[in-house]
C-alpha cells in the first residue's frame, strides 16, 4: 500500500513519549484512515540510546532517522527534518504532517487534518494552540509574546509546530534561512494559503515540560528575527510616531522608545545573520538513516 502521507517529529530524550505517540497513531490509521504513511524522526542528539528498529509499527512503510551532531531545539530539528523532505521527495507530492513527540500534540487531530487537505489540497493547516497545560504565569507570558507579534507584526501568529503542509508549500520554505529561527512565522510569512485549526494542548504522556520561561524569550527572539523586515517597518512607524507625540516634552521617553527599538533590531538582523550559513552546516553534518 503506496502512501503519500509523511509524520515528521523532533525527538530529545522523549522516547518513551514518542513509542506511546506512534502506537496511538500507528492505531489510527490502521482503524480509521486504512493507509500507511512514512515516519521521519530528527533526534536532535538525545543523550538517551534508543533503537528505532524495536517499533513495531504496522502502518509506517518506512522509518528515517535523521540524527544531528548537537543539540539545536525543536524549531531547528524540523528545520532539517523538512530540508530533508524536501531533497529526498523534491518530485513527489505528499502531506507532511509535523507533530511534536511528547504528547501534547493530540494525535486524534490528525484525522480531521487530513479530511481537511482533502476538501482544500492546495492548503496547508496550522493548529492553533487553544487552552494550555502550562502554569498561570506562564500563560500569561505567553499572551504578552502573542500581543508583541501582532503589534509588530500586525497579524496573529498563534500556531506551534502541530500542523499539516503541503509539499509545495514545504519546498517554499525549505531552504529559507528563516526556517532555522523559527517554523511558525517562516510558515506565515511565506504561505498564505493556510487553514487555522484551534485545537487544546494535551499533557505530557511523562516527564517534564522543556519549554519554561527562558525557553519563551528564546523562541520569542528566533520568532522576531524571522520577521526582522516587518518588524523594522514597524519601528519606524512607532519612532516616527514617538517623536511626534513626546519629542518636545518628554525627550526621555522618545530616545528610551527609540534606543530599545534600534537594540531590538540590531539583535534581530543579526541573528538573522547568522541563520543561513548555520543551517546549510547543521543539515551537512546530520546522519541520516533509513530503517
């Protein structure tokens, strides 16, 4: 049984997660869906062993382990994982659907994805993160980082990982440098053609979450340093605006706008800098291996 379907998921020291994330959907499209799909697991350089070949997954026509040489995050380990796809299947058409292995990404979604693509093929589907498992104060931040974008941004951008694409959408982005900030505002920025889905984030099947605080201003910079250009427009306009409502009496607080803004910038160019050459580097040294 031929298939077009491919699971794409970062895995760091998730294992345990990640066998009970593929029996589920192994199940589900063994009852529901009646096909096989493709399975492309990034370890982003576990420091746990694990043997990819004990999964017995009777749906999955193929495993492909890409194992990378230093540990980059989730964001990058996708990054790779879709550079990957896009090498390997440049001639085919196919779904990606990119999950995170820990389980709060719930995998029963994936059918209504895929009942979705087939209404609209020429879509993509992102799945917007609705009620959160996390602390309070961490919620909190997070819908601070989310007013940041749309104030910059001017567009809301409230999508994980958790989402369907396209394979004419996944070559689009493949090779962007932005994709090696951040997979969210890469897809946004670049694909317009894209169905929101608001699903709840499940729990964890164990451990802990390693997505904290800190983890959220990392993310949070990598996002704003793939939107560098709207960002910059933006500040214009706010300096611009600044200057002519506080420039003549409260100096102080214009250069403090225009200063924070000008820092802001600078650190987004040059992450963004950085970003190609980091890329091409890291999907180089990656082994790949097909089970």
């Amino acid at each position: 049984m031929k298939s077009n379907i491919i699971i794409l998921t970062p895995v760091y020291n998730d294992w345990n997660n990640l066998e009970k994330l593929l029996k589920r959907i192994n199940r589900i499209f063994f009852k529901r869906l009646k096909s096989k799909f493709e399975l492309v697991i990034v370890n982003d350089c576990s420091q746990e062993n694990y043997n990819c070949k004990k999964l017995k997954l009777r749906m999955v026509s193929k495993i492909n382990v890409i194992s990378l040489f230093k540990n980059v995050g989730s964001q990058r380990a996708i990054a790779i994982g879709i550079r990957y796809l896009n090498n390997v299947y440049r001639k085919k058409n196919f779904k990606t659907i990119i999950i995170d292995s820990d389980g709060q990404d719930n995998p029963n979604v994936i059918s209504k994805l895929l009942s979705i693509s087939n209404q609209k093929p020429s879509f993509s589907i992102a799945i917007n993160r609705g009620q959160r498992k996390e602390s309070n104060l961490f919620r909190i931040f997070y819908e601070l980082y989310c007013l940041i974008i749309r104030v910059f941004y001017f567009k809301k951008i409230r999508f994980g990982n958790f989402s369907l694409i396209d394979s004419n959408h996944l070559k689009e982005i493949s090779n962007k440098s932005d994709l090696w900030c951040a997979f969210p505002p890469t897809l946004s920025k670049y694909i317009s053609q894209i169905v929101h889905l608001t699903v709840n984030r499940e729990k964890r099947y164990g451990g802990d979450s390693k997505m904290n605080f800190f983890g959220l201003i990392r993310h949070a910079w990598r996002v704003f340093s793939a939107l560098r250009f709207r960002v910059f427009i933006s500040s214009v306009i706010y300096v611009s605006l600044s200057y002519g409502i506080f420039y003549e009496n409260h100096k102080t607080f214009f250069f403090l706008i225009f200063f924070s803004l000008l820092i802001f910038n600078i650190v987004n160019f040059f992450l963004s800098f950085k970003n190609k050459s980091d890329f091409t580097m890291n999907y180089r040294k990656a082994k790949i291996r097909v089970l």
